[in-house]
C-alpha cells in the first residue's frame, strides 16, 4: 500500500501595498518556499490579491502548478491596465477584434 503525502500550507500576509517589488518579493518568496518544501507541482489557492500572485506564480512557474483555485483576482494589472484604469484603456477593451 502506498502513501500519500498531501500538504496545506497557509500564508498570509496582514499588509499589502500596491508597490510593484513587494509583489515581486512575494512571488519570489512563494516560488522559494515551494521549492524548498518540494511542493511542486501544487494546488494554489488564493483570493484577491492572494489570486493574483497564485496567476503570476503559475504563468511564470507552470512546472510548480498542478491546478488553481483563484477567487476574484485583480484582472486589470494583467490585462495592462492602470488602477483604476482611464476610460481610453476600458474603451480599448471592449472595440478591440478577438
């Protein structure tokens, strides 16, 4: 009989800031704690700004993720948009060919 090792581990951080290099920071630390750990591939879980660094982590670290489970992540930073965006750039959005 084999077994299976499954593990959860939780972060969570208390304070965000919108500042580009903690977020950076963040993906680094999680991506570190991953390999550390030997986790991958895994399962990332993440709501808000949680889900937005599990994307991040899973667009450019696909060879540590298994599956996402993302709840509203902040869409705007990935399509190239400002927060909040300028009317031009929701304009562009919605004119643009698929």
């Amino acid at each position: 009989m084999a077994i299976s090792r499954e593990y959860v581990v939780i972060i969570n951080y208390k304070a965000t800031t919108k500042d580009g290099i903690e977020i950076l920071d963040r993906i680094r630390d999680l991506v570190s704690l991953m390999k550390a750990l030997q986790l991958a591939p895994a399962h990332l879980v993440g709501c808000s700004f949680g889900a937005y660094i599990c994307l991040l982590v899973a667009r450019d670290h696909p060879e540590l993720i298994r599956a996402l489970t993302i709840c509203e992540p902040p869409l705007l930073p990935l399509l190239g948009l400002s927060v909040p965006p300028k009317p031009s750039q929701m304009l562009g959005l919605f004119m643009r060919a698929p």
